[in-house]
C-alpha cells in the first residue's frame, strides 16, 4: 500500500523547485471536482487514494477530455498515467462495448501497469480494460476482445496482431495514446506510423 500511495503524491518541497511550461490558452483547475468528471469516476479518484489532483492533472485533463490533441511531459511519479486515464475514462460510453481508447506503450510491464491503473479508476463505472501484450496466450486476447473492452493497453506488436487478426476492431477507437512516445517513437515503429485506427481519434 505504500508504494502506491508513493506514486500518487509528489512531496510540495519537490513540487516547488519543478518548473512548468504550459500553453497560453490551457486552464490550470486546482481541483478534481471542478474538472466536470462524472460522478462514478470522482468516486474512483478518491477511491484510490487522490486528494487534489497534481500540476500536470490540473493541466492536461480537461484539454484531453475536450477533445484536443495533447502532448503531455513530465517527471516520473508526477500522475501521467493516472491523467489520461481519467481523461479515458471521463469520455467513454460504458453502454458501448466497443474499443474506444486504445494505449500503446513501449513494454509489457507498463501496458500492464496502465490496465490495472484503469480498472482501478473506472471500478465504480463496470469499465472493462484489457492488456494486450506479447508472451501471453493468443487465445485469451482473443476471447477477452471478443467479449467486448472499452480499452485495450497494449504492446504494438501484439495490438496490430489482433488488428490484423480482425479480432481488435479499430472503428469505435476515439482517443490513442503513446505512452512514453518518445522512446516509442524512437524504435521507429511502422505498425505506429502505417496508423492502423480511425484518422478521426485524438491522439
């Protein structure tokens, strides 16, 4: 439990010497209940351990929540992961069981990591979250989409596999994130850049 409530808050004698570069038109809101989320995910929030949401929360997720595309960068430990997911879970349509966000990440621990971050957050919205990452069964990726995720969390390899395999259908994806895109990016992905989802998705 302690290494959980590590992550969630940033001591305020660190916070003061960290400096942020923000846009000019980027709202700064100090608190979640002020941030317009729905009911059953605030009570997730606080839930899981939130108090008030940290620099780059009250930055980044009502823009993403808006539908704007964001680049988001910060230090670690600072609440990245845990700001779109909220923003994911604040724009799904659980009545849906349709993928409508789709997180790729660089390593199977994080796209791990970010799955059980999800459930956690959405545990009082009946959210339901996949991980899909390579050296697991394919079979169980394929009846867990089958059944229907609101998010998969992935690795790109084993993502496009099922994109291609048709058992990952891309036409209900609204939002992409590429968590650590840099070091992503950086391995010059093609299955990234060919863009297998709708040009419509924020991203």
């Amino acid at each position: 439990m302690a290494e959980r409530e590590d992550r969630r808050v940033v001591p305020d004698d660190i916070m003061k010497n960290i400096e942020f570069e923000t846009s000019e038109d980027v709202e700064v809101t100090p608190t979640f209940d002020n941030m317009g989320l729905r009911e059953e995910l605030l009570r997730g929030v606080y839930a899981y351990g939130f108090e008030k949401p940290s620099a780059i929360q009250q930055r980044a997720i009502k823009p993403i929540v808006k539908g704007r595309d964001v680049i988001a960068q910060a230090q670690s430990g600072t609440g990245k992961t845990a700001t779109f997911s909220m923003s994911i879970l604040q724009c799904l349509d659980t009545q849906l069981r349709e993928t409508q966000a789709l997180v790729l990440s660089p390593t199977r621990e994080l796209a791990v990591q970010i799955q059980k971050v999800i459930l956690a957050l959405g545990d009082y919205m009946n959210v339901q979250c996949h991980s899909c990452i390579g050296g697991t069964n394919v079979g169980e990726d394929i009846r867990k989409l089958d059944f229907g995720q609101h998010v998969v969390s992935g690795t790109p390899g084993r993502v496009f596999d099922m994109i291609r395999r048709r058992n990952l259908r891309t036409r209900s994806i609204k939002m992409l994130i590429l968590d650590e895109a840099d070091e992503m990016l950086n391995k010059d992905d093609q299955q990234i850049h060919d863009g297998s989802y709708p040009h419509s998705s924020q991203a």
